[in-house]
C-alpha cells in the first residue's frame, strides 16, 4: 500500500516538473530579452533536473511513467505568452510559483529540492516584479494618488475599528430586538467590548507571535544552507538578479560579492527568496496586540456611548445614529487606500452595516418571542 502511494506521489511531482520544464521552455521561447530568455531556459533546465530526480525514483521502484502530456494550465499559459508576451503570464506564473514553493516540504525524499523550490519562487517573483516595476515606478512618483496605496497601517487601523463596531453594533441590536431593558442593553455592549478586544488581541498576538517563529526557523534553514551548499546559494543569487535585469555576468559578479559576506547574503536571500526582514521577523507582537484591542475597543465604544445617557427608543435610536455616521466615517476611511469614490465608499459601509443590524435585531426579536 506505502509503495502505491508512493507511486502515485512519484508520478504527480514527475507531472509537475515536467510542467514546470514546459512552461519555461515557452516562456523562453517568446521572450526576446536574451537576458530573460537566459533566465527561462535556466529555470526550465533546473526543473529538468527534478524530472529526472522523480523518473528515478519511479525507475527504482519498478513503475513506467508513462507518457507525458503537458496539463491544461501548462498549454493555456505557454499559448497566452506566445500571443501577449511572457510578461502577461507571469504574475500568475509568481504566484502559484509562490503557493507552491514549499510543496517538498513535507516529503523526507525531496529535501534536497526544497530549496530550489523556494529559490524558484523568488527568481519568478522578482521577474514579475521587475516587469512592473521598470514601467511603473514613474507613474507612482510623479502621480500623488499613487502614495499610499498599499496603505497597510491604515487599512489595519480601518478594519481593527470596523470589526469592534459592526459587531457590537449587531450584539446590541439583537439584545434590544430581544425586548432587553436598556441597563441589560449596555451590559451586554460593553461585555461584547471587552470580550471582542480580548479576543483580537490575544489573536493578534498569536498570528506575529507564529509569524515571528516561523520566520526565525526560515532564516535558520537559510543560514545553514549558505554555510553548507554555498555554490547552490550563489546559483540562487545569481538568477534573482539575472530577474531583476541584469546580464548573466553582472548578475554572477554580484552574486560573488554578496556571498563574501555570510550576514550580507542571507539578508538578501531572506527578502528576495522568503519575502522576510531579517531585522523584523514580522513585527512586535505585544504591540500588535495592544493596537488590536484598542482598535476594536473604539470601534465597539460607538454603539455603547449612547446607552450611558438614555435609554429604551430614544438609546436605540440613538445607538443607530451613532453608529451609521461611524460607519460612514470608515466608508469615507477606506476610500483612501481603495480608490473608489468616498461618497461610494461610505454609502456602502452604511448599507451593509445597516443590513446587518436589521437582521440581528430581527433575530432577537424572533428569539425573543419565541422564548417568551
């Protein structure tokens, strides 16, 4: 039963690789940078090697191949480069390069492949970004609207006050639509407050905690291949410059130099190869912890404040209009990083939050009178 399954998982890697062998070959073949195609075809050589690792691995346990016809995607893709040019397949191309990078992960008889999987990614990667990159980076300097739109500290901030606001808003809205008396109303609030922020908090901590080891494992596992393959590692540097434009010569140069200095070289294999800063490792997480719990807090605050100085129609009329202008104010929020109207944007925020009270307030009250 082990030798039929390792069977059939033989066949699928010697399926992918020789995918990976294809798709490069036409990729190669429709490029007409030399520099790129020199790339493509190194690429399709290394995925080569691999087929033949899994062809002998397949030969050893008495299993015939057989033939092989390249998959659906493969053709598709290979078809879209020779029509519209490699550069129009590859971001897809980085990133199922990317989602498959540590696909020998798992597999104790493909350790020596691993690496050159990862490598491969980042070679890829940093391919499809230099395509963006040289067309691009004009537009963003000389174009404000530009700045900003990768936004991420603000989306957070956006989303961390969304949460804590849409959920207490909707806790509280089916409490009241239960028939609850205001004092039980404002318990509940600020309950959910607390528990919530706790919650993404110690969430929060958890996911850059995981991160943050995770990390720390990879950047070992890089150091150690530096200090005991360095040649595969100069090879992988090599190819990640030879991505981001330079010729096969400068890119071996700089590569060499890179490699003269261990601390140097892993920095930049652990940017380009795993997307990590050696100097952060994913960021702080007792200070992620706490600006999630503050977020949410502030967003769940809103629907709670009204409560504190009425109560029954007047408190949920109130807590409504609270949270509604709120929600408009994220609407308004988001449009910095989305590009769409701020009009737009906060009409949208509105609706759905709308929506979602009114369902939850339904609910309670359904729930109340069938309790009743």
């Amino acid at each position: 039963m082990s030798q039929f399954a390792d069977g059939g998982r033989f066949r699928r890697n010697l399926r992918d690789e020789l995918d990976g062998v294809a798709l490069y070959a036409a990729l190669a073949a429709a490029e007409s940078d030399p520099v790129r195609k020199d790339l493509f075809l190194q690429l399709s050589q290394a995925e080569s090697a691999h087929a033949a690792f899994w062809r002998d691995k397949l030969s050893a346990a008495g299993i015939d191949p057989g033939a092989y016809t390249p998959s659906l995607r493969t053709r598709l893709l290979a078809r879209l480069a020779r029509r519209f040019g490699p550069r129009f397949v590859l971001p897809t191309l980085a990133a199922a390069e990317f989602a498959d990078r540590d696909k020998y992960a798992g597999q104790v008889d493909a350790a020596a492949l691993s690496s050159d999987e990862q490598g491969h990614a980042a070679v890829i990667h940093a391919a499809a970004g230099s395509t963006v990159l040289s067309t691009g980076a004009q537009i963003g300097q000389a174009e404000p609207w530009h700045h900003g739109a990768s936004g991420n500290d603000l989306r957070a901030a956006v989303l961390g006050a969304n949460d804590g606001l849409v959920s207490n808003f909707c806790l509280m809205m089916g409490i009241a639509g239960a028939g609850a008396a205001g004092p039980k109303v404002l318990l509940t609030g600020l309950a959910g407050l607390i528990a919530g922020a706790c919650s993404m908090a110690l969430g929060e901590w958890l996911s850059v905690t995981n991160a943050r080891e995770l990390a720390s494992t990879q950047i070992g596992k890089e150091r150690e291949e530096i200090a005991q393959t360095p040649e595969a590692e100069l090879k992988e540097l090599a190819l990640i410059f030879q991505a981001k434009g330079l010729n096969k010569e400068e890119s071996q140069k700089v590569a060499r130099e890179l490699m003269r200095d261990p601390k140097a070289a892993l920095d930049t294999l652990a940017r380009e190869e795993l997307g990590l800063d050696p100097s952060e490792l994913g960021g702080n997480a007792w200070r992620a912890a706490a600006s999630s719990f503050a977020l949410f807090a502030i967003g769940a605050l809103v629907p709670v404040a009204p409560y504190f100085f009425t109560s029954g129609r007047w408190a949920i009329v109130l807590c409504g209009l609270a949270s509604g202008a709120a929600l408009a104010g994220i609407g308004l929020a988001t449009s910095l990083y989305n590009g769409r109207s701020p009009w737009f944007s906060a009409g949208r925020q509105l609706i759905f939050g709308a929506a979602a009270a009114l369902v939850t307030y339904g609910s309670g009250w359904l729930l109340g009178v069938a309790v009743s």
